[in-house]
C-alpha cells in the first residue's frame, strides 16, 4: 500500500472517532467539599474544533444559614446534562433539616441562570451562589476566568471580589 493511501485511511479513521470535531462537548464534571458546608462544582469542556479540556463553570455554593460545625452534616449535589444544558444544584443535610437549593443553569455555553437573573460567560466563568434556608440562590458572577481545575484559585478568586464573611471563612478541605 502506498504511503498516500495510507494517509488517507488514517484521516478518515481519525474523523469518524471525533477528532476535529467542530461541536463543542461536556467533558464531565468535579465536585469538591470544603469547610463551612460550602461545595465547588466545575463542570469541564471542550470547545468546537478542539480536545482540550477546559472549565466551563466553576460554582461555589455557600450555605447562608449556620451549619452546626458540633454535630454532622452532608452536602450533596452536583452538576450534568448535556452540550446545549446544564444545570447544578446543592443540598445541604443534618438531623434537623433537608435543604435543596434551586438550580444553576448554564445554555448553550453562553449564559447562565440562577436566583432570578441571567450572566454571560464571556463576562467570567466563576460562580458564588449563597443559598439561602429555604433554597433560594443568591448567584454572583465573578470578573474572572479559571480554565483549570485548581480550587485554591477558584475560591482566591471568589475570595478576593465579594465582601462576605462566611466566603472568607472558607477553606479548601484535605
């Protein structure tokens, strides 16, 4: 076989396992506990006509009740669905109480939805959503874009833009 045929066969072999493709994909997702009840969710992908796998969201949910730091408690949630939706959601769990948080939407890898309000991603890919006892979202969008999947600079860059104690409170678990 001559070195053109192979060529040829190799592209084609390469095309119809999805590399070049020219959608972008969900690329699957990490959830990660911290101190104070808080939770960050990244959900990754890869953008149209490329394989490298980037963070399209980074939402760091915060609890705006007091979380008994004496008695245990769970934090549950997380983030899926397809390239064209995706929605995350937060529960937080003790003896007392079961609280479910209203969901974050992300369409079309553009906008994002949450508490009443809509944000572009091109305006920033980090999230705070405060959820409140009753579940509602409070989301703030943060100036910022994090590609990776480093939390300590998620959280510094949530950390460093909004004014709130119970943020600056916390801290990345072991």
């Amino acid at each position: 076989m001559n070195m053109m045929r192979i060529a040829k066969i190799m592209f084609a072999a390469a095309l119809l396992a999805g590399c070049g493709s020219h959608e972008p994909r969900i690329a699957g997702s990490t959830s990660r506990g911290m101190s104070a009840a808080a939770k960050l969710d990244t959900e990754f992908w890869t953008r149209a006509g490329s394989d490298r796998r980037e963070a399209l969201i980074h939402v760091l949910w915060v609890p705006e009740f007091d979380v008994p730091e004496s008695k245990g408690y769970g934090t549950a949630g997380g983030g899926g669905g397809t390239a064209k939706l995706v929605t995350f959601d937060y529960t937080y769990q003790d003896d007392d109480r079961s609280i479910k948080s209203e969901r974050v939407t992300v369409r079309d890898h553009e906008s994002v939805e949450g508490g009443g309000r809509t944000y572009q991603l091109s305006q920033g890919n980090v999230f705070l959503a405060r959820v409140g006892e009753r579940g509602a979202v409070r989301l703030t969008q943060v100036s910022s874009t994090v590609t990776g999947d480093d939390p300590a600079q998620v959280l510094a860059a949530i950390q460093t833009a909004v004014d709130d104690p119970r943020v600056d409170a916390i801290r990345l678990e072991k």
